[in-house]
C-alpha cells in the first residue's frame, strides 16, 4: 500500500491538479516580484475580481443545471449603458430598479427559450451574446453614455465607496455569495438544481419541474449581471458600449476552475469563489512580472483548457485517455 | 487435471470506506460455466472489473494460462484473450452489425477503402457460428435487446477468447431470448472457453454452471459443484442464515377502489386496459417485455396522455398532467431504469432518496437536513442497504444497491397509490424476499399496490391478483387461487381465452 501506483498518482494529480498548479504559479510569481504577495496587492486583486466574481455566482447556478450562458458579458454591457442613461433622465433611485427590471427580462426571455422551449443552451446565448449587443448599440445609438454631474451623485457608492475600510464592491461580492452560496447548497431549490443538471430525465420522474428550474437560474444569472453592471456604471460614472465583451470567458473560465462541470450537476458557490480568485491572482500576477495586459486573453484560454482537461481526467482516472 | 485458463490469487481492493474485495481467489477451467454469486455489494462487479483491466488491484495476483499478467486496460485484457460482456450495452445503433462488430478494425483495401466483401464474410461466420437470425448488413438499431446483446458477443469472438465474463447478462432479456444466449454459452463452452457467469436468478445458475464460487462483504466464501448443492445451502453461504421462501399469506380486509382505469389507451401502445385496485391490495401485471405495462404505468404517473379512457382515484375522475401532480395524489412510480430515470448518480444517497419531497421537508426556508438523514437512516436498515454512509455518491454502490435507493426513495413518500415496475431487478436472493414482504406489509397497511413484473416467481409470491398483458391488451385477470402457471404462460402468448374479464 506504501508504493502509488500510476493510476493513483494520476487520479491525485487530475483531482488536485487545479490547486498544485495555482501553488506553483504563486511561488513563481512571488519569487519574480515579491510584492506580489502584499496585502495591499491581494487587496487589490480582490477589488478587481469583483465584478467577474458577481457574473461567476450566477452563472455557477446555471452550469450546474446543465447548461451553458455565454451571454453574460454583453449583457453586462447593456446594465451599465442603460442604468447610466436613466440616471440622468430619471435620477438614480428609480434607475437601479428600472434596469434590474430590464435585465431580469432578457435573462427571463433567455430562461424561457431553454426551459420551456427546450432549446440547446449554447445556441441561445451564443445568439444573445450578439443580440443583446445590438440592442445597447440601439439604445445608446453608438454613443458612450456619460453622467453629467459626475461629483454630485451618491450612485458612485457602489463602485467608489466603502464601509470600514472595505470597499462596497467586495462587500457586495461577499454578501452575494453568502447569500447564492446558502441558496444553492441549503434550499430545496438548490437541491432541484444539482438533481436536474445531475440527470434531468430522473429529475422528473421525481417530480421536478426541469423548465421552471432552468428558468430560475437564468433569472438568478441576470440578476447577477445586473449587479455587476451597477458596480461597473458606479465605479466609472461613464462607460463604452462594449464594457463587458469578453467577460463570458472569464466568467466561465472561473467557473470551471472552481471545479463545476460543464456536464452540470456539479459545482459549488464556495469553489466558483475560489476559482475567481484563482484567475485574478494569476492574471495581477502576469502583470507584475511585467507581461502586457492582452497576454492574459491568452493566458485565460489556456486555463480554460487546462481546468475542463483536468475534469475529465478526473472522471476517467487517467490524464490521457486510453482510447485515442 | 488440466490447468485453470484463468486463476486470480488473493486478490485486494478497497474504495474510500470499503474493502469491497478482501484477498479473494477464484479460478476458471476450460470448458466449464462458473458462477459467481454474492449479495448486492459483495464484490462480483469489482473483481471482474479487477480482471477487466477496468480495476487496478491494490494486491495479489492474476494468472491467464500460466502466464502472470497485470491488466492495464480494457483493451490489453482484450487481446490476452479476456472478454467482457457487459450489462449495459455500448453499440452504435445507425451502424450494420458487421461495422459494429469489426469498429475500429474494418479490414482495408489499398488506398484505405474498406473492404466491404471482406467484412461481410468474416461476420457471416461468427454470425454462423452464434446460429442468429440476422445478417452482418442489418442495422443494430433494428435488432431487439437480446440480439444486440449478440452482437456484443459477436464482437468477443474476433478474438480468440479464453474466458468470457457475463455480468448480469439476463436482468432484460425474455424467456426466449435467454433460451438463445444459453446455447451461445454452451457452445463457447465446447470450444474450450471459461465463462464466468454473474446472476441473481437461481433457476438458471442452476440450469447451466457447473460450479458456483461466492463471496460475502468482499470476501471469498468456497467454491461448490453445482450438482452436488441445493438452492438453500447456496443461499446460506451467500447471506450467512436460512431464507424463508413461504407465500405470505397475511389476509386482511380489502378496503375502498384507490385507483380504477376504465377503458384507457394510448395509440399502438396499449388499448382498452380497465382495471381496479384497492386497497390493501397488490396486482401483479405479467406480460412479455413490450407488452404495454410500462406504458400503463407512465400515464397514471403523468407522463404519456393517454388517447382514450379515464383514471379515477378513489372514485372521482381525475387527469394526471406531470409527474408532480400525480405525486401530489398521492401515486408513487418506482421506474424500470434505475439509472437512467430512477437516480441521479452524481448525488448522495440521502439526497436521492428525499429528492420527490425535499420541497416539504424544509424547517423554514431550509432543507432539513437532519430529517432527511433520518429517513434515509430508516430504509438503510429496512431494506438492508449496503454503503459506507449517506455521504456515498450512488453511482459508487452497487447495482442492486441503488435499485434499493430507488425503492426506499418512494417508500418514504407513503403513497396511497404504489407502482413498481420490476421492482427486483439486479436483486439478490435475500433483499428480494425482503422486498416482497414489504409490498405486503405496505398492501396490509392500506396501500394499493400495483406490481410489474417480467418474473413469474415473484408475480405468484406477491399478488393477490394477476392481470396478464399480451401485445397492449389484458388477456385475463386471475385471483391468485386460480392461478396456474400454464394457464398465466398461455394468457401471456396471446393464446387463451379473448375477452375475459
Ligand atoms: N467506484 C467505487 N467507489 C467506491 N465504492 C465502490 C466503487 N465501486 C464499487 N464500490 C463498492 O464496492 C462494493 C462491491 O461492489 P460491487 O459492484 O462489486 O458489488 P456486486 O457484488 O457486483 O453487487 P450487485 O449484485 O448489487 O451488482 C460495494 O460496497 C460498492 O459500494
Ligand atoms: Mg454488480
């Protein structure tokens, strides 16, 4: 029993792998710039993470029910052009409901096509990814919205302010996902969730109702959207139409890292939490040692297929499979 | 004495909080059916698995022929002559026989191009020497269960095999379907091969093994010759104590209609089926595979509409739309695919078994956990389930196991309404008597009690009436005192009495 066999020290490493490699990548970056691992940097990789971390909490709810939304970027997009707008046309106190409103509708619309139409998740929000861009390209006519009075508003709170000492958009970060991550491992709600992305055949015949459960956690994903593009506007009081592009892909990439498998049924808040702070700390840690920035779209594709690769070597036991 | 073709020596295995197999030995001579048999759990699947190559053992020894071996997979078990068959077939429906049989292998002419003459030839061979009725061109989607399940066999004779392994190789097979795999069996046997053969059903290891090894909690029991032992002494072996095989024959009072189907059916499936159950009742629905019972019971679940007829629960007319309106009516559907409709294999046990009411087992917006483990704690000890803990993902168990999941799972919903839909299947000896007196306990306790069933035995042991289906119609509806065998097998064929109540 003392000796590992390969098989062991395989199924270990695919298990484990995520986190021997973040071990690594952290001492390797410390070693090549040791601020690295200062507080007021951690700090600050965390403040940056938060944004991308609102996104992850509900698109966990959704990976997990088995399907896919890789619409959440330009949705992002649309919150923060809209809510700036409102701002200054009805003032901020009607704004944030008004574009929660507006959000919850697509994420609703998009529940509705892979619920209750039973449409294949990747096609639909592939398809609104692009739709929903045109939509804030319509909305603002092309235009970057801007709030006029930039100092006299409290709705930079949001983004700019903080509650001893800890900026508002961590605390946000942190009640949500206390809040979803409560939700999903502690309600019958969240029970229903794991079941239908776990086999949805077996779901119903236990009396779920898989299209009412998709439909939800989409609506839970566009509320996160909405939230971040709250902390977005804040943070910027001003914002170009294409704010979230490519944040789908993080979004994801987190995900996955945090261990939920694309296969759904698996996953949960805590470890999406993790993984978002995984993928901060490795693209802070690209910088510091002096790498540009568009190095870390790369970087990001190369975790992405390193966390599914590991996730399938850890189901089959073996980092490669036996039959090429 | 010749040599073993196969011998495994002190073999080990644990999992996390199981040692599923405890330095078991076990040999295979040419020619002879050896049967392996335990209870759910008992390590049968994992010591195959073991000489599969699917299983690394985490000790002793595997010998074929006198060579030692180590098996590093699937295909390296293959090509050193063992074969596996396994339960759930992997064919690949839109292909013909002869791609299925030869993927991956197809011979060649130049250039790459198959060489379809070729292929046809040698498959026409293998499929002489199964003596099946079907060609190498026929479409495997085509075929029935049972001759998939030849193809698969098929596929195990292009390699010179010394040893085959079946895995439940019957749990879906009909009577006549099983008649063709045993002279398949028989065959292979005289051509020299070792087969080791895995079942729960009695009457066959007894019609075609020669000698029976067992194994308990993981550990080898002996080895007997199948001529020179008895059903009882072999289920004493497997379970360590007697097994009390008599009918039940609690009698109680009938009470009220609960379900009552007047003239129902539902396009091809099943036409003009009424029936009545009542309380403190059990029905036993006999029929060959594809006879419409399945069907019958996934419309009063609310899943199929039916095209024509009425349900009525406990008199009063009703239509089922879901699955979750007729739970909320108190019907209960144990399904006949456990892993596909039964369980979601990536959760828990616990979870699993309390997922129909985890909605109303919350203290307030909460599942309650505490609950749930108490339940799940209950039908562990009730119908003996085998597992390290709750914290077990099903898919870990072992096939009886997690049909035991399934049972448990809508017994604890205490339905008024209960169907099961071959309830048994892939259990062993003991937990199957154990599960028929539940159903009669349940009947006794006010359950109306609905049993589908492709077992004679178990429909005669449980039922108080029998309905036989042939083809989407009731052929006839016996009392158990009626009964005969004859007479259900005649019913069953389409060969009795027409319109009989
Ligand atoms: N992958 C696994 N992980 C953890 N435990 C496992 C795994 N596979 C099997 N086991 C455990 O090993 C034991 C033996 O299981 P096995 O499948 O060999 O039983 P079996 O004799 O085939 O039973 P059955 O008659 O129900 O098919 C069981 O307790 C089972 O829970
Ligand atoms: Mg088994």
């Amino acid at each position: 029993m003392a000796r590992l066999t390969k098989q062991q020290i395989g199924t270990v490493l695919a298990k484990q792998g995520i986190l021997i490699a973040f071990a690594v990548f952290m001492v390797a970056f410390t070693l090549a710039n040791p601020k690295f691992i200062s507080v007021d940097n951690l700090f600050s990789v965390v403040r940056s993470s938060a944004i991308l971390g609102v996104m992850a909490l509900g698109v966990t709810f959704v990976v997990i029910s088995g399907n896919l939304d890789l619409s959440v970027g330009s949705m992002m997009s649309f919150s923060t052009i809209v809510v700036l707008d409102l701002h200054d046309q009805i003032g901020p106190a009607l704004a944030i409901p008004a574009m929660f409103a507006m959000t919850l509708c697509l994420g609703a619309f998009i529940g509705f096509l892979v619920g209750y139409l039973r449409l294949n998740s990747l096609i639909v929000t592939l398809g609104m990814l692009s739709a929903i861009h045109g939509l804030t390209l319509t909305y603002s006519g092309g235009q970057n919205m801007d709030i006029a009075d930039k100092e006299g508003t409290w709705f930079s709170i949001f983004g700019q302010g903080s509650a001893l000492s800890i900026p508002v958009p961590i605390l946000i970060f942190v009640a949500l996902a206390a809040f979803l991550g409560i939700v999903l491992a502690k309600t019958p709600f969240g029970r229903k969730v794991y079941a239908v992305g776990g086999n949805s055949t077996a779901a119903t015949f236990s009396g779920i109702r898989r299209a009412r459960t998709v439909f939800t956690c989409y609506l839970i994903s566009a509320f996160c959207v909405a939230t971040a593009g709250l902390i977005q506007a804040s943070r910027s009081l001003g914002s170009q139409n294409t704010v979230g592009q490519g944040l789908e892909l993080e979004v994801l990439a987190a995900v996955i890292l945090g261990g939920a498998s694309l296969l759904g049924g698996s996953g949960t808040i805590f470890k999406t939490v993790i993984g978002v702070l995984i993928l901060g700390f490795i693209q802070n840690g690209l910088l510091l040692i002096g790498l540009q920035f568009y190095v870390q779209f790369v970087v990001t594709w190369v975790i992405i297929i390193l966390a599914v690769w590991l996730d399938i070597a850890a189901k089959r036991g073996k980092l490669l499979s036996s039959i090429a | 004495m010749t040599d073993p073709v196969l011998h495994l020596d002190n073999i080990v295995k644990t999992f996390p909080g199981v040692r599923a197999l405890d330095g078991v030995s076990f040999s295979v001579m040419p020619g002879e059916v050896h049967a392996l048999m335990g209870e759910n759990g008992a390590g049968k699947s994992t010591l195959m698995k073991v000489l599969g190559g699917i299983y690394q053992p985490d000790g002793g020894t595997i010998h074929v022929g006198k060579e030692q071996v180590t098996m590093a997979g699937p295909l390296e078990a293959k090509a050193k002559g063992i074969v596996f068959i396994h339960q759930e077939l992997s064919l690949a429906e839109e292909l013909s026989v002869a791609e299925n049989i030869y993927l991956g292998e197809l011979p060649r002419k130049s250039f790459g191009r198959v060489d379809w003459r070729k292929l046809t030839e040698q498959t026409n061979t293998i499929l002489k020497k199964l003596n099946v009725g079907f060609d190498a061109t026929t479409r495997v989607g085509d075929l029935s269960i049972a001759n998939q399940q030849m193809v698969e066999i098929a596929r195990a004779l292009t390699v010179d095999a010394k040893a085959v392994i079946f895995d439940e190789p019957t749990a879906s097979l009909t009577d006549a379907e099983k008649v063709v795999l045993f002279d398949v069996i028989s065959d292979l046997q005289k051509e020299g091969v070792g087969i080791i053969y895995i079942s729960h059903r009695m009457e066959e290891i007894f019609k075609i093994t020669d000698r029976i090894s067992i194994l308990r909690d993981g550990q080898y029991q002996g080895t007997v010759n199948t001529s020179e032992t008895s059903e009882e002494a072999v289920t004493q072996m497997m379970i360590g104590r007697k097994l009390d095989l008599s009918r039940m024959e609690t009698h109680h009072e009938l009470g009220d209609v609960a379900l009552e189907v007047r003239g129902l059916s539902c396009g091809k499936l099943y036409q003009d089926i009424s029936f009545e159950i009542r309380r403190g009742e059990v029905v036993g629905f006999y029929g060959l595979v594809g006879a419409g019972r399945t069907e019958i019971a996934e419309t009063l679940f609310g899943l199929r509409d039916p095209s024509a007829g009425q349900i009525l629960l406990d008199g009063e007319e009703v239509r089922i739309t879901s699955p979750n309106d007729a739970i909320a009516r108190g019907i209960s559907l144990v399904p006949e695919d456990r892993k596909g409709q039964g369980l979601v294999l990536g959760m828990n046990c616990r979870d699993n078994m309390t997922l129909p009411q985890v909605q109303d087992l919350t203290s307030g917006p909460f599942v309650a956990e505490g609950a749930e483990v108490a339940i799940f704690d209950q039908y562990r000890d009730r119908l003996d389930i085998r597992t390290p803990g709750w914290k077990q993902l099903v898919g870990n168990l072992s096939g009886g196991n997690q049909q035991k999941i399934v049972i448990g799972k809508w017994l604890s919903m205490h339905p008024s309404v209960l169907i099961v839909d071959e309830p048994t299947r892939g259990i062993d000896v003991g937990s199957k008597s154990e599960i028929h007196k539940l159903l009669r306990e349940l009947a006794a306790q006010g359950y109306a009690v609905m049993v589908i069933s492709s077992e004679m035995p178990e429909v005669l042991h449980v039922a108080d009436r029998i309905v036989a289906m042939y083809s989407g119609r009731i052929m006839r509806t016996f009392t158990s005192e009626e009964v005969t065998e004859d007479s259900l097998i005649q019913a069953i064929s389409g060969l009795s009495g027409h319109e009989a109540a």
